[in-house]
C-alpha cells in the first residue's frame, strides 16, 4: 500500500516553513521553484488573527515523507495508507 503525506492539524500551524525547506532540501533546489509544499498566511474572519493553511503537491509522496512529518514542530502531518489511484493494494 502506498502511503501519502497528509495535513491532518493545520490548526497547528506556526507557519515556519520547515516542511517546505525539507522538500526543497530533498529536491535539491533552492527558493520557493517547484515546492511540492506551500504555506499559505490568513486572516481568520478577517480580524487580526492569523491562520496558516498548508497545500500539498501530490508528488511530494514520492520524496522521504518521514522527514517531513519529524521535522515540523508542531506535529501538523500523519502518513496515511492508501490504496494506489486505480484502486490496486499493495
Ligand atoms: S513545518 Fe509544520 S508548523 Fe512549520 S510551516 Fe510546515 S506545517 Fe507549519
């Protein structure tokens, strides 16, 4: 079964950008070119709060995913088992 990264706490979000100089550390690129992770910066309800919202490119699956979720300090990942996208397991 195929795992896959997944944003199960973006309630968590401190918005420090680890995850994505992970990936792009992984990638060996620099700067925010091709990121398979973004971080997105909000006003919740347009009042003074600010919350963070994170979007995943799917190819970040084929990269080291443990990495990822260890790196992020406020525990913002889970890895998840799927069945693949023509609905083979295994
Ligand atoms: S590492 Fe975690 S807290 Fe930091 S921006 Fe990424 S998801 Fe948010």
């Amino acid at each position: 079964m195929a795992k896959f990264l997944k944003v199960s706490f973006p309630e968590n979000c401190i918005g420090c950008e680890l995850c994505v100089a992970e990936t792009q550390r992984q990638m060996q690129k620099v700067g925010l070119d091709g990121a398979l992770i973004r971080v997105f910066k909000d006003r919740k309800d347009n009042s003074d709060v600010i919350v963070f919202s994170i979007e995943l490119d799917p190819r970040v699956n084929s990269i080291d995913i443990e990495k990822i979720i260890e790196i992020c300090p406020t525990k913002v990942f889970t890895v998840e088992d799927k069945e693949d996208e023509n609905g083979l397991t295994g």
